[in-house]
C-alpha cells in the first residue's frame, strides 16, 4: 500500500476507535434509558389501574352501600374498611401482588398511599413524602419521578397526589362527630380527621426496583458492543482493501468517470433519468425520425402536500410514484424527471390510441394507490404524437399545452394536444 493510502488507513482507525468509545458510553446510557422506559410502561399500567380502581370503589360499590342503608337491609352506621375504603382495598390489593411476585421470584414493590394524617398510621408519611405533599398542596409540582438508589441498589420513584377533599370526603376525614360509629370503634377519633376542603390529604408512593430491567438492558447493551466491534473491524478490513486498490491509478479513474457518468444522467432523488438526459434522447429520436409518443404529466396540488406534510413526505411521494409507474411501463419506455414533480415518458414505436391507454392506466392506478402517511393523491397527463420534421420544442411545447389542458379541466385525466387544441 502507497504511503499516503496507509496514512489515510490509520487516520482512519483512530477515528473508529474515537467513533467506537463513543458510541460504548451513548449506548449505556440509552439501555438504562430504555430499561427505566420499560419500567415506567410498568408503572402507567399500575395506575391506570388504581385509578380504574378508585372510579369503581367510588362510583360503583360506595353506592350500593349507601342504597342499602337507606333502604334499612344496612344499618346506618355500617362501616367495614374492606368495603368502603378505598385505601384499605388498595393496600391489601399490593399486598397480595407482592405475595405473588414473591412466589414468582420477583421484586417486592412500595407502594403506599402515604399521608400525613392518617387514619392508619400504616399510612403515615415518611419526611421524603411529607415534603411532597407540601408541594402538591402548594401546587409547585404536579408529580415527582426520579432514579434513586438504596443498599446499591436503583429503583424508579413515582409519587403523585390523589384527588383534592371534596364534600363527601368530609364525612369521614372531617369532624369525628359526623363519622360512621363503626368506623370511630375501629380506628378512633384521633387520626385522619380535620382535613380541609379542597387540600390534597394523600398521595400515591411507589417505589419499583429495576434489577431485571437492567439486567436485560445489560445483556442487549454487550451484545450491541459485540456486533459493532466486530462490523467494525470488518469494515476496517474491507477499507484497507479497497485503499489498497485504490492505489491502482487507472481504477480510480474508471470509477470516477462511471460515478460523474450516473450523476449526469440520474435523478439523485429518484434515481430514473433526469432533464439533461432527457433533452439528449428526444433529440436523438427526433434525428432519426423515429416514431414516439411524448407523455408529460405531474402531480395535482403536489405544492399543497409538501406545505401540509414536508418536503420528506413529498420526496418519499415522488419515489414511491416512480416505481409504481415503472411497474406498468414496458422495458423499452423511458421515464424522465424533468422538474420538481413534472415528469415525462417517451413510448417507442407505439401509437396515440396505445400509449393513451397506458397512461389511462397509469393515471388510474395513482389514483387507487395509498401513499406514505395514507395520502390520496391524483397526475394529469398531456400526451402528443411526434410528426415530422417538428422540432424536440415544438412537441414539448404541444405536450405541455396539452398538459395544461388537463389541469385547466379538472386534473386527474389524460388529454392529447389536438383535443386540447380543439377544447381551446
């Protein structure tokens, strides 16, 4: 290898290996990402569900206990937590889970319904939880998520305020004197009452471990590592073949020209023939005098689409659009790009009536086809037959009017330059 392909070789591994500890450290943090992600999904389905939880305690089983009394089949001062507090129910509901994570050799949660006033003090806040329920009161923060780490071990910590007091709420956490006798017999008058209206007297507190999340993230992280060392050491190698070839001065210029060659005469976008070469073959046809059928068409409202999606989606448009027509298109036509969205095709030995039926066709499949995003979209077509002795703008000129023609009807059809002509 010649002195200057082995500089540009090394330089290159020193940039691989710059790119590669790069891309080590981005890679670890977005596997702890994606198992804190994986672990939160987690998480909105364990409150989605407490909430499901809680409009069902609250709208449908407190009800039924309440008819009953006043229909006397309950006595008025009835009271049993395991029915008619929703705290109680959630707690032994966790309980319960936890149980089966155990015999499942999974992580215990924490999950609390923390409070600082609470009629069990099972329930009493913790200082972290205290200072939350101030700033929820005070409306500085809506919820509080955060990695925390305990005994070297990380968990993800979600703590969110329930619903603020409201009217029915004071019968129980307001003054003892209006509480369910039976309720006061179990738990007594000196904790969770005189609770104010409108403050929020009680949070969610949950605590989820991320052993196995980040466990499973560590073992797609080292294969991740793995695979791309090993690409890249073979890219590394494929490199130092091709620098190597490289040095052979007449294969460099054999690609070159093959490579300005494509450029010239393709479409970067679409990769189908571009203007220049378009120019080129219809004045070729033109001094042979050979019979061809010229079709010009573009996209109806296309401006409108690029504004109302981007020009991303309209280029992925433009792409899709040219290989639905080369599917329908025979081998010997050719298709153009000629400007933005304006395209053209050139059918060989092949008469008016013919080539109208193909772009009938053509223009019919647009029209049925879904594009990316679901777009819906439809082309109009001018199409003329080439005489003789006409010039290649003489029948671009025709071919266009035609177009025109198209797009002044209506869109979305097929006119011909004598019929266009006429209409005029």
């Amino acid at each position: 290898m010649r002195k200057e392909y082995l500089n540009i070789y090394l330089f290159i591994g020193l940039l691989f290996l710059i790119f590669f500890t790069i891309f080590v450290i981005y890679s670890k943090n977005l596997m702890v990402e994606f198992a804190i992600t994986e672990k939160k999904k987690e998480l909105h389905n364990i409150l989605l569900y407490h909430k499901a939880l809680h409009r069902y305690v609250e709208t449908m089983q407190k009800p039924v206990i309440y008819r009953l009394k006043n229909e006397q089949k309950l006595y008025q001062e009835f009271f049993d937590p395991k029915l008619l507090s929703f705290t109680y129910i959630t707690r032994n509901l966790q309980a319960f889970a936890n149980e089966i994570r155990k015999e499942n050799n999974d992580s215990n949660y924490y999950y609390k319904l923390a409070s600082n006033n609470p009629r069990n003090l099972i329930n009493q806040a913790n200082a972290m939880e205290r200072k939350l329920l101030q700033e929820f009161n005070r409306e500085q923060i809506k919820h509080s998520e955060k990695i925390i780490t305990e005994n070297s071990k990380q968990f993800l910590y979600y703590g969110v305020p329930i619903g603020k007091n409201k009217a029915s709420c004071m019968r129980c956490h307001g003054d003892p004197k209006d509480a369910p006798t039976e309720m006061l017999k179990l738990y007594g008058d000196k904790h969770g009452f005189y609770e104010k209206l409108g403050d929020i007297r009680a949070m969610i507190s949950l605590k989820m471990p991320l052993a196995k999340e980040l466990e499973e993230a560590q073992s797609y992280y080292s294969k991740i590592i793995f695979l791309v060392l090993v690409s890249f050491l073979i890219l590394y190698g494929t490199i130092g073949y091709f620098l190597f070839m490289l040095s052979k001065k007449d294969k460099i210029i054999t690609q070159k020209n093959e490579e300005l060659e494509i450029l010239a005469t393709h479409d970067s976008l679409t990769h189908i023939y571009n203007r220049l070469m378009f120019d080129k073959h219809l004045q070729m046809l033109i001094d042979a005098q050979s019979k061809f059928i010229l079709a010009l068409f573009d996209i109806d409202h296309f401006k409108a689409i690029n504004d109302q999606y981007g020009h991303d989606i309209g280029d992925e448009i433009l792409i899709e659009l040219t290989r639905l027509i080369q599917e329908t298109l025979r081998k010997e036509d050719r298709l153009f790009r000629v400007g933005g969205e304006e395209f053209a095709i050139i059918f060989e030995s092949m008469g008016i009536e013919s080539a109208t039926q193909i772009v009938q066709r053509i223009r019919q499949e647009v029209e049925a086809y879904t594009f990316s995003n679901d777009i819906k979209l439809t082309i109009s077509f001018g199409i003329d037959a080439y005489q003789s002795n006409a010039t290649a703008t003489q029948i671009y000129k025709h071919t266009d009017i035609a177009l025109y023609q198209a797009k002044k009807s209506g869109r979305n059809q097929v006119v011909t330059y004598k019929s266009s002509v006429m209409d005029a």
